[in-house]
C-alpha cells in the first residue's frame, strides 16, 4: 500500500492511497463520499472483484478508479478475495 497527501474537501477529508482490494455483496459504486450520492451501476458491479482504490476518505467511503473516480462506502470493500 502507497500511502500518500491529504486532499480537504468540504465535508471530508481523503488520504490518498494506491492499493488493491475486493468488493462484497453491499458494494454500492457512488458518485460521491456521501450516502444520498447517486449510485451508479449497482446491477453491474460484481462481487468479491479486484478494485483500485485511491484513496480514504474521513467519513468512511473508499475512493475508486474505474474508468473514472467514483466512492464505495466502506461496508463494501473487504481486504481479502473470497
């Protein structure tokens, strides 16, 4: 794991990271750090997939890359393939 600066947003802060994890069966893929976010292809996100995950936030949601930034809340990513 990479870990790396502290981004401010208006209500959150994130610690940039580079790493690998999984999702679960309650990965939900979220347009912000926020549970009233839009979620976004929850049909097409597959569980227990490898993930990038760039960054923390301090409210609980992990920062994603996949074509794109998006946010799963941290019930939804695990650090272990099952």
């Amino acid at each position: 794991m990479t870990l790396g600066m502290t981004v401010s947003a208006s209500e959150f802060t994130i610690a940039d990271v580079e790493t690998i994890l999984y999702t679960n069966e309650e990965a939900e893929l979220l347009s912000n750090a926020d549970a009233n976010s839009v979620v976004l292809n929850k049909e097409e996100m597959p569980d227990h997939a490898p993930i990038l995950v760039t960054g923390i936030t301090s409210n609980g949601y992990f920062r994603v890359n996949l074509d794109g930034i998006y946010y799963i809340a941290g019930n939804g990513i695990t650090g272990k393939r099952r």
